[in-house]
DNA sequence: CTGAAAGCGCTAACAA
DNA sequence: TTGTTAGCGCTTTCAG
C-alpha cells in the first residue's frame, strides 16, 4: 500500500504530476536560473535573444511560477484576502465582485474568508490570512476597533462600510439616498412613518437610524423609533405586528432583508403594499426586485464600494505611507419601484 | 521620502510590524527551531515540559505560522481552490457555504476565484490556482474535460456538478424530484406543460430537459419544449410570450432565475400564477420565496453538493490512490409553494 | 528527546 | 548582460 497520509487530500495525482521549476527552464534554455527568473519578471533586463530563448523553453515546459517559493524572498504573495461576515449575505456579492474586478485587473489574486457570526473566529480567521496575503479587506467587521488596528498595524488593510479611527475605511454616503427618500414620502403625503432598526451593535444600524432621524426632523416627519430586529427575513416578519400597530402610513427597514420579511408578513394578513402601507428597504440587494410590489430602496454602490476599497488598498494612497482614516464615500440613491405610494387616507 | 513602491498595497504597516519566526520562539524557548516545529505540529513527539514551555513562548510572541514557508518544504499549504462561473449567481451561495464548512472543518482554508464567463479564464486561473492549493474544487466548470483531466493529473480535483469521466464528480441526482413534481402536476390536472431549457452548452440544461422529457412519457404528459434562453431573469421574461402561446397549463423553468423573470412578466401581462398558469423552478436559490406567489421547485441540495466534494477532496477516496469518476448523487425534492395549483380548464 | 544541517523554489545583491 | 551565492521560514532526515 501507499503512504499513509490519512489527513492528505485524496484522489492522488496521476502520474505525469511533474513540477517544473526555475531549474528545468533554466537547465532546457542553456542559462543559469536566475536569469530565467530576471527574465520572467524584468523584461528587458535581459538579452532580447536569451529572454526568447527562455520564454520558449518556459513555454514548452508549461511552467508556472511557485508562488509560495516566491513569496518566501519577496516577502509578497500577489495574493489579497477579503473577510465578509456571511458570504450567503446578499450584500457582499457585489462587494466582492468588485473587489474581485479591481483586485485581478491589477493581477492580484482574491482570497475569501467568511467569519460566520462570532467575532473571535472573524479576527483568528483574519489574522491566519493576514500571513499570506499583501493585503487584507474587512467588509462590515464584527471585530473590535482595536482588533483592526492591530491588523493595520502589520499589514494594509482597508476596512468597508464602517469607520475605524487610523485605518483607511470605505463607507457609502446615505445622506443623499435618505435626503431622497423621505423627500419622496414626503411628496406622496405621508407625515408619520415608521423605521424598524437592525441590530444595535452594528455600526451600520446606528448611522442609518441616526440620520434617518434627523432627516425627518428636518422635513417635519413624524418618526416613530420601533424595536430593533435581526437584520434578515425572519427579522422583518417579527416587526409585521408593531408596524401595523404603530398608526404609520409608511416604514423604512434596516435593510431589503427586513423589508423583504415585513412584506410577506404583510401580504399575508391583508395588509395592501402599497395601498395600505409603503415600504422601504435599504441597500438593493440581489432580489430586490423579486417581490410584489418590487421593493423600493436606497441603492447602496456596493459594487462600487469594493472597487473602491481594492484599489485603495493596492493603488497606493500616497506612495508609501499610509495617511490612514478618512473615507471615500460613493454616494446612495433610492430606487423607486413598487412597494412605495400615496400615504391612505 | 520613503522607498518607492509604487505598485506595492499601500497603507503601510505601522511601526510594530515584526514577523515572529520559529526562531524566536526558539531563542525565547531556550530550544532549537527544529524543536519548536516538532512541538507544534507533533504534539506528543516532545518532552512535555518543553513543550509547554514552547507554546509559552509562542503564545506570548503571538506567533502564526508562515504557510509560505511550510509549503515549501511540505508541498502542502492547507489551503483548497474553489473555481465558480460566477460569483453572484445564487445558485453558488449554498455550495461555498458547504464546502467552507468542510475545509474549515478539516482545517483548510478556503480560496475563491470567479471565471465570469470565459472558459479560457476559467482554466487560466484554476492552473494558477493548483500552484498554491492542495486542491481544486470546480463547480459547473465551463472549460473542457480534456482541460479539467488535465488539471486533475496534477492535484486532485472533484467536480460539481458535471460528470466528467475519470475525474471524480459529484451531481444531484434529479430523477426523484423530476418524478416528484410531474406527478404533482399531473395530480393537479395538468395534461399539457411546457419547458423553457437553458442554454445548449450546459450540462446540467441538458439533463434536465432530458429526464424531464422522459419522466413526463412516463406518465403521459405532452411535454412542449419551447427556445433555450439565457439561465437569467431576463432570459425568464424573453421566454413568457412563448409560454402563453403555447396552450399549456404549467411550465418548467431551466432554473430558478428563468421562473422568476416569466413570473414577473406573466404578472404584468395579467396572467394569473397559479391560477391560468403553474409554474416551476430548479434549485430553490437565495430569493425563490421573495415572490409572490412564492415559487414552487425543485430543490437541489446545495450546500450537501459543497460539502460532499469538499469532503471527497479533503477525505481520501481510498487512501492514496483516485477510484475517479463515479458520483455521490445527493438527492433532489419538491419543494411545493405557491406558484403551482389546479389545471384551469 | 533534542540539536545540527540540508534543502524546498525563488529572488536579489554582488561579482564577473 | 549573465553567473554566483546567500538566504526567506520551515520541515525533516540524521546524529547524538
């Protein structure tokens, strides 16, 4: 029998699993490896003649550079992580794509990590990664400021969709997205409107509801501060109830999740959306446009968003130094669909 | 001004930034590196003593491993590849999530790369990917089995997904919710259905049509199959003038995408789901249920999928050699919501 | 049970 | 322009 590598990944390579290096190039090009390597990654530091020679000979090889072997000397690994919360959390699919977009059009490779839920795995998670990585994205961290800054410290790390003191964040700007949504309830007539909050501990959560509020205290509207919910479907059915107890005639969720979930609830017990009572949700999430009435929303450009934070963190703020904090802040927008119309009565 | 790297990550690393090696922990120890390696990947192999001591010192210098570094001699990085088509297809979600579960649970690490749509990316990046994995996940790969066997003659590699001869596979097995829905319908009344199939190249979209069209023989349903569209919303919509000219009372979509778009534009047209027309989906995605009528369909075991080929690749087949090909087949079911009902008529 | 030494594949001074 | 020579941090025989 074989080996006994009990723990080793199955399905064990066929026979022609033969690992080129440096070496074979350099012994089938007639040079000495370090010139194959000069000529790999320096072009033009190197005879035009021999650079040809070796590329052929790297070619027929089918060789491909080690990159732990290179990381090792170098110090970089062309490889970039992002830690998101919950990867089955619709919005960080467009936060990655354009992480991802932006990450590989400078010829870095993304690596994912997710925390699940506890915070402790998020930072462990993040730490482990931190190792083999030039870089680090925390998109919306559960982890301690200081946790971060500790990572900061080692490493570039750009954090999203949240503010930590001395390390460069990237957090959309809701003001315009919230300016026009309440002008838009504002318009259809409505004055008392609800805002069903998400998790207090979410840094998130505490922005929106803070200038939510202060918004509709500038346009005169009444609102009215219900119990804050789990930030996902199931959470928004749980608020149904208080909603329709709350004598409002519209009601902004935490985000589409919520919006989504109160929807439903809705439906279900004959409350018309949006005859009876306009929704809002924040974000625009995959899906978003799935419901009936599809859902209106303050777009969030998550996308953009991840673009952002990537380029950021590779473009070089500065060139060298790091000027730390200070956000870029794209701007929202609301998306209006279905699910908002004329306050009833 | 400081050095100038220009293509370098920026933000800096603060000050603090020192790598702790297994020499300082060594050295802290009052040991030999080669001794600190035994004690942290060998427990049992050292004096306890000193090895307490050791994880002492290690514990107190904050020491990680560089998983470059052991690489290199090893040749094993504990780190898995997952290569998807597209990252912000729902369809993945589940299947990351269960194979993130089962790395993590191995303790490997999980890496993502997107091909987003070119097959020549796609095996692009899953051979850069093989450099620095232990193996490669591929799931509804697009390139060709010549380059996945190719791949897989390196490192192990499963597939999602796809059969592909002697490479070992895992696919759903969609006999038993094919025959679990058609016999829904056909106790519902309905005699007549049509199927809106995928695109031509997939494999899965010919499967489907295919047990779909046999299974409906079987039980003595006209089946029409109408044009292939793209496996999207928008394909969905193109699709629902044809479906309403085609005289039938229910309707297969290729996916769950392609049902919600042929729900929303049969609903703008006034045509009542489920009442003048029944429709199904495959998959049960992220946002099946956002729609109302909630959708009925065809669950595939998603995150099962994930989580089976990361255990087959993780878990040793045999314990050395590939037994290839042969596929686990996780089960499909119905998942009956609102969009099906009784036959009109 | 632990130390010494070689080497994984690549890069980066330093010579030539 | 190219070859020589050290390592990067870790594992792993081989001695002791």
């Amino acid at each position: 029998m074989p080996e006994e590598h009990s723990t080793a990944p199955a399905a064990a390579p066929a026979a022609g699993a033969e690992k080129v290096t440096i070496y074979d190039v350099a012994r089938l090009a007639g040079v000495n490896p370090s010139t194959v390597s000069r000529a790999l990654n320096q072009p033009g530091r190197v005879n035009a003649a021999t650079e040809k020679r070796i590329r052929a000979a790297a070619e027929s090889l089918d060789y491909r550079v080690n990159p732990m072997a290179r990381a090792l000397p170098t110090g970089r690994t062309s490889i970039v992580g992002l830690v998101v919360s919950d990867i089955t959390n619709p919005v960080f699919f467009d936060i990655v794509r354009g992480a991802e977009t932006a990450a590989s059009r400078q010829g870095y490779t993304l690596v994912l990590t997710e925390s699940e839920e506890s915070d402790q795995r998020e930072y462990e998670r993040a730490a482990q990664l931190l190792r083999m990585v030039d870089g680090l994205l925390l998109a919306t961290p559960r982890m301690s400021d200081e946790q971060i800054r500790s990572l900061a410290a080692q490493k570039p790390v750009v954090v999203v969709n949240r503010l930590v003191e001395g390390v460069r964040s990237i957090v959309p700007d809701i003001q315009a997205g919230i300016a026009e949504a309440v002008r838009h309830l504002s318009g259809l007539g409505h004055r008392r409107i609800a805002y069903v909050p998400g998790p207090p501990l979410s840094w998130t959560a505490g922005r929106r509801g803070e200038l939510l509020a202060q918004r509709c205290d500038w346009a005169q509207l009444e609102l009215v501060r219900l119990d804050p919910v789990a930030p996902t479907v199931a959470g928004g059915r749980a608020a149904a109830a208080a909603v329709r107890d709350a004598g409002v005639t519209a009601v902004f969720a935490y985000n589409d999740l919520v919006a989504i979930g109160l929807m439903q609830e809705l439906v279900e017990a004959r409350v018309g959306v949006p005859r009876d009572l306009s929704v809002i949700g924040f974000d625009d999430i995959f899906g978003a446009d799935f419901t009936t009435p599809a859902l209106t929303t303050i777009k969030s450009p998550l996308r953009e968003e991840g673009d952002l934070a990537m380029s950021a963190l590779l473009g070089g703020i500065g060139s060298g130094d790091a000027p730390a904090s200070s956000a870029f802040d794209p701007a929202t927008a609301l998306v209006v669909r279905g699910s908002t119309g004329p306050a009833r009565d």
